[in-house]
C-alpha cells in the first residue's frame, strides 16, 4: 500500500496511526526525497498543511539545521536498506520540542522507486525529565562523594553497589576492588557469621532507619587487616520487588580513643601515674561494699614522705617531681596485682590492700618503708635520700565507714611521724 499509493488513497488510513507519519519518495534526478503522503499531526510539526508541502523536499520542508541529519538519515536508510532512528529538534509554536525520528525503508525490487516511512514521536517530557534526572544524579553524587561519611549501598545479596570516595578512604579499598564483592569484606571475621541474620532481621522490620550502634559496638575492617571503631546508620528502600540498603558510616576510632584518654586523665594523676584521689575514693567504696557482703577484712595504708618541702626547698621542684615518682615506682614494686595506689594529695598515697591480714598488711608496709630508707635518686649529680611514714588500719565487719577509715589510717600516719618519722604504726 504504502509504496504504490498517493496521499488520496494513504491519508484515510495513516491519518489513523497515532503519532506524525509520513511517507517520502527518492527522486534520482535530483536526488532529493520528496513528501508522498503524512498525516495531520505531521502536518503539525512541519508547520504547514499537506497540500503546500505534498511533493516537496526535504530541504523545502525543515530548515536546514533539521534538513542535513534527517536526509544523511534517509541516504543511509536507503543505502543499507535497514531503519533508523535519530532524534530531532524543532522550534515548535515558540518552544523547542524533541522527537524520536524513526526511518523505515519500503523496497521494491520490480520497480525502481524507492521510499521511506517516517514516525516522529514527540520526547521532549521524556528529555526534560532526563535532563532534571541527569541534574539530580549529578548532586546525588556530588553530596555522596563530597561526603565526610563513608557511604555503602548493598542489593538483596548483600554484595556492594556504591562505595563513595569517603569509605574508600576509610576502609582503603578502590571503588573497583570493592563494587560486586560481598559486604562482609569489609568486616571483622568473628562479625560475618551472623550479619546476613541481622541483614534479614532488619528487612522483615517495619522500620525503615536504624542506628545499629545501639545494640552492641561495630568495628570495620581495613584492607590492611586492621579493625577500626564505626558508627552505622542503615536505611533501606524497595525498589521494584527488590530491597537495596544503605550504611552512612563514620569512623569513630580517634574520637574512642579521645574518650579514652579522658576517663584515664579523670582517674590518674598526671605526674606519678598512679590512681587520683578521686578514683580511689570510688574504688575504696566498692571495696567497702564488697567486704561487707562477702565478710572479708582489708587493710588500707596511709603514706607520708618524711621532710619532703625540704627537698623541694634545697633542690627545687624538679627535684621533688623526680623524687615523686621515683618513690611511686618503689610502691608499685612492692605490692601485689589486685592492691590499689593512690597519689592522695601532695606527697601523701594510699594503698588498699584487699583480703589481707593485720600481720601480712604490716610486713608489706615494713618492706615499703625499708626500701624506701635505701632508695637514692640523683638530680644534677646530687645524691637524694629520703624516708616514708606509714600509717595502717585493718577494717572487717558490716560496720565499715569511709570517713572514720581515713580519720583512723590519718591518726596513725600522725603518731608514726611524731613519735620519729621513718616508721609504720598500726592503730592500737
């Protein structure tokens, strides 16, 4: 029909087919391909009507600009006898409109003529939404990539499909190591066995956000076989009849170790190392506590340097912090592990001695004093020497009370350095 036809007999039916259709003839001599036939939507997008375009050209129909890719289209349609399809842009009604040109060859081999058929659906909401989606994708990744937090999307196999610059960083794998591989990499072995559980768990939950930090701590693991400190927030969406997730993921591990550091300088004292006054107040309570509950006796040690502001007055304060810890370090030699030292304040300490008897508490303070008698330090080639004064308390019973254990340990460090110093007395 359509290669034999004029517009009289075609337009009845093509006028029909719901998209702008036209039928073009090649015409040799002038090797120009002439309008045969097109339909009132055509019409539409050449701007005119059939009866003042019927017969012309390509050239006479569409400016220039739409003339030269449609006819290299046609050439190449009528060449290779295949269709084609390209896109064009026309100044339509004032606005620039896009359509999908598609090029049928219609071939004879009896007779030597040769035409085309040509749809144009217009595209131009399908190229407008393109382009906003092209503009989302492009701050989509640039929100991803710029991201201080790492990134991770895994599809319902839990395999990665996005990897933002950040994780990269974090984890140190490459975007191309990691995309496709599973998930669990990326964790530490002893966390893999149960992850798809929680993977799933989290599927079948009616929430769609989750932080998982709250239930137990979660390490990463680096290429390098290093564990490091996370905070994750897993979200999920569906996606046809699929479910795709994500983890914004920060590295926590400087600011775990920062916290750290901040209960330890809470609790020790910065120049000897040893426990503050504050923390063994807290420790020494739960010793309280425990003695009481299990009836078990401890013996609590309170501990002067003898005639200490002289040293600091002959040799100055450099001299008195090294003899500070020097004398720190002569303590911690001569207890047990489960015993507790204190720097009390000044150049009083403390010792708690858990679970021990009047008679040994006394034979570990008399070796504290008797190696502190022999201790020497030296500052600028000057020989320091100094003595301890002990005092020593032993409590029992339900009856145990903190203040009156400092005021007893207190008066008997005072009778010990009245009665000549460099010597352990015990309460009466």
């Amino acid at each position: 029909m359509f290669f034999l036809s004029d517009h009289e007999t075609l337009i009845s039916s093509i006028e029909a087919i719901g998209a702008s259709f036209a039928v073009f003839e090649y015409e040799p001599g002038s090797a120009a391909f002439n309008l045969v036939s097109c339909n009132s939507l055509y019409e539409d997008l050449m701007g005119r009507s059939s009866t003042k375009a019927l017969s012309q050209s390509l050239v006479t129909i569409f400016p220039r600009y739409i003339h030269n890719p449609l006819k290299e289209a046609f050439n190449h349609c009528m060449t290779e006898h295949i269709a084609l399809e390209t896109e064009i842009v026309l100044d339509y009604k004032g606005e620039e409109r896009c359509w999908r040109s598609i090029v049928s060859p219609i071939v004879n081999s009896t007779i030597d003529k040769f035409r085309i058929i040509q749809t144009c659906v217009e595209i131009t909401e399908k190229k407008i939404l393109e382009k906003q989606l092209g503009v989302s994708m492009k701050r989509f990744e640039a929100v991803v990539n710029n991201a201080y937090d790492g990134i991770i999307t895994i599809d319902e196999n839990q395999n990665v499909k996005l990897f933002n610059e950040a994780a990269q960083s974090m984890f140190g794998y490459s975007e191309i190591e990691i995309i496709g591989q599973p998930l669990t990499k990326l964790l530490p072995e002893k966390y893999r066995s149960k992850h798809h559980g929680y993977v799933d768990g989290f599927k079948r939950s009616q929430v769609d956000s989750r932080p998982m930090q709250t239930r137990a701590a979660v390490q990463g693991l680096r290429k390098d076989g290093s564990e490091f400190s996370i905070e994750v927030t897993i979200s999920k969406i569906r996606i046809a009849d699929n479910v795709e997730y994500t983890a914004v993921i920060r590295d926590i591990s400087e600011k775990n170790q920062l916290l750290k550091e901040l209960i330890l300088s809470s609790r020790i004292d910065p120049l000897t190392k040893l426990y503050n006054r504050r923390y063994f107040i807290d420790l020494l309570n739960a010793e309280i506590t425990r003695s009481n509950r299990f009836m078990r006796g401890f013996s609590l040690l309170m501990l002067d340097i003898d005639h200490f502001k002289s040293i600091n007055d002959k040799y100055g304060h450099s001299c008195g912090d090294i003899a500070l810890v020097a004398f720190s370090n002569t303590l911690i030699n001569n207890i047990r592990e489960v015993d507790t030292i204190c720097r009390w304040g000044g150049e009083e300490f403390m010792i708690l001695l858990p679970e021990i008897s009047k008679e040994n508490a006394l034979v570990v303070a008399e070796k504290i004093r008797s190696n502190v008698e022999s201790l020497e330090t030296v500052y600028e080639d000057e020989r320091v020497k100094f003595t301890v004064s002990i005092g020593l308390g032993y409590f029992s019973g339900d009856s145990i009370e903190m203040s009156s254990m400092i005021k007893k340990v207190d008066k008997c460090l005072y009778n010990a350095k009245n009665t000549g110093r460099n010597k352990v007395c015990i309460e009466a």
